[in-house]
C-alpha cells in the first residue's frame, strides 16, 4: 500500500518506443521525487492503522509520525480532529479506510494552497524572484522560464543579483539553454538592472519578466531594505508591479521554512511559493505547515534537476504522492 511507485513492463501488444518509455509523466516524476517523504510515513502509517480503529493509542503515534515529518503542530492538530471527526461519523473499521480519511483531511488542507500562476492579465507581466542563498533560486527562474514558453509565452530573464558574480552567469547559461534575453551588468544597483529590464520588456512586447534577485537572511536587515527598493523602482516604471512575488524555498529547512515566509512577507508581500528539492529530502510534510500558519499558494514545486522538473502545484497530486494512491 505505501510501495514506492512501479511500473509493470509492457506486452508486445503495448509496446511503446524508446523515447516515450524514457520520458515518465509528471505524475510518475512526482511519485519517485517525494519518495523519501513517502518513505518516512508509508511503514509507519502501515503499522499504526493496522488496528483498524482509531483509538488513543492511534492518535498518538500518529501524532508523534506527523510532528517528526515537519507537519507542525497547528496542522498536526487540525489532521487528527478531522480524523476523529471522521472516525465518529463514517464509523473507520479498516486500515485503508483509516488511511482514506487522512488522505482526504490533508487533501483538504492543502487545496486551498493549489492557485495556479495566471500571467495573462498584464504584459508584461512581472515576477519578482526572492529567496536565501542556496534555496534553488536562480536555477528555479531557469526552469520557469522555460515552463512559461511551453505555454506559449515570450520571456525575458533580469539579473538582479549583482552581489553574485556566479548567479549572473548561471542565469546567463539559462537563458542560453532556453534562447531567452537576460538583461544584466558587470555590476552595479540591482533595482536599476530589473528596471531596465521591465521597460525593454515593454518595449518588446515580451509577456513575462522574471526578475532575480541576490539571496539573503530575513536577519540581513539593509539587505531585506534592498529588496524592498526593488519592488518600488519596479513600480516607477509598471505601477502595478511586480504582479507576483515568488518565494522560493528549499524543502529541506522543514518548519524554518515558516520563519522565512513571515520575514519576506512583511518586507516584500511575498504573494507566492515556489518549493524546491522535494525529492532530496523527508520534509514533504512541511506543506501542511504552511498550509495552517501562514497559507501562501504554492505556485511550483520541484522534483529533480531536470529543466522540467518544476511545475504547478496539485494539491491532489502531491497527496496521492504521498499516500501512494
């Protein structure tokens, strides 16, 4: 019930080719990308509802599983009220009726999490990129800058971290692999880099500027104010930008992932998330966390190195995931 995902090889009847077997859906990269979390609930999960009834001793093992996978304690609370809730009213007898009910209890309080980006309602339409060194930031613009050409849309990539030398070069090789612009400088104010940026983006007709910007601590006072002069340079020159803040975030910080959302939130109005590195990491759960203190849709979440391997969150989808459904 909590294997990881396999797959049975195909007859000569449905045989497919090479190239299609070698490239696994979303569904399939997001099953093996959470399988460490999946790991660490799936025996354990096993064992505590073979009981078959939720009584205390259930409640508290369960308790006990989802606090040390980074579920917090708020959602934590929340998931075993409604597994109470359920067990009273649907009368809980099996195992996997047991798992059914927890499965639906975190569908439910992840769902509201799952509102997808819309870029269309500006042109450009201008994202700004924050986050602390190593959450996966820059290498995340790359990857959506390519998710947002496969949608059809024009991009043009800012190099806002000028702090970082390797940053502007990395984002640089992006924007070679995925035949995008990117407006840098050797040096100099970052504000003025994403403002010029935004207004040859307007000049060109792009649809969608993604804007870096150097990582730095929530404790790095003058560099939070940096971040914050960004967001109004960018407003000289499109009132109503940046249309989206995106955080991102590397899934293996677990609960300090909240301190992060609040410090960047009250400085920035961070409007989205981006989680990264699901499949290197245990903490999966912390999305429930975030989900019941301080709920920001998940925009993206990613599984892997590859260049796709960053896409709209589906709360159902991460739940299957987890429960391997």
């Amino acid at each position: 019930m909590f294997s990881f995902l396999k797959k049975s090889a195909p007859d000569a009847k449905t045989a497919v080719p090479a190239e299609a077997a070698a490239a696994p859906s979303w569904r399939e990269r997001l099953f093996k990308g959470l399988a460490r979390t999946r790991a660490q609930w799936g025996g354990k999960l096993k064992s505590i509802f073979a009981r078959g009834k939720v009584d205390d001793e259930l409640l508290e093992e369960l308790e006990t599983l989802l606090l040390t996978s980074d579920v917090g304690i708020e959602a934590t609370t929340h998931l075993l009220d409604e597994l109470k809730k359920a067990a009273k009213r649907d009368k809980l007898e099996t195992p996997e009726a047991i798992q059914r009910a927890l499965a639906d209890a975190l569908y439910e309080t992840l769902a509201p999490l799952e509102q997808p980006l819309d870029v269309s309602t500006h042109k450009p339409y201008v994202i700004m990129i924050a986050g602390v060194n190593g959450a996966g930031k820059t290498t995340s613009i790359g990857k959506l800058a390519k998710y947002f050409q496969t949608q059809g849309k024009s991009v043009l990539l800012a190099a806002g971290d000028t702090f970082r030398a390797a940053a502007r070069e990395q984002l640089q090789t992006w924007g070679e692999r995925n035949n995008v612009t990117v407006i840098a400088q050797e040096s100099g104010d970052p504000a003025a880099v994403i403002f010029d940026a935004v207004s040859a983006a307007r000049a060109r007709g792009i649809d969608v500027v993604l804007a870096d910007t150097a990582g730095r601590l929530p404790t790095q006072l003058h560099l939070m104010d940096e971040i914050a002069k960004v967001r109004r340079v960018i407003q000289k020159v499109e009132p109503e930008g940046p249309h989206e803040t995106l955080l991102v975030l590397d899934a293996n910080i677990g609960q300090n992932a909240l301190q992060q959302v609040r410090a960047f939130d009250k400085e920035v109005n961070v409007t989205g998330l981006v989680l990264t590195k699901l499949d290197g990491t245990a903490k999966g759960g912390v999305v429930a966390a975030i989900a019941r203190q301080c709920p920001k849709p998940i925009r993206f979440i990613g599984v892997g190195e590859q260049i796709d391997d960053l896409r709209p969150f589906s709360a159902r989808d991460f739940v299957d995931a987890l429960f391997d459904q």
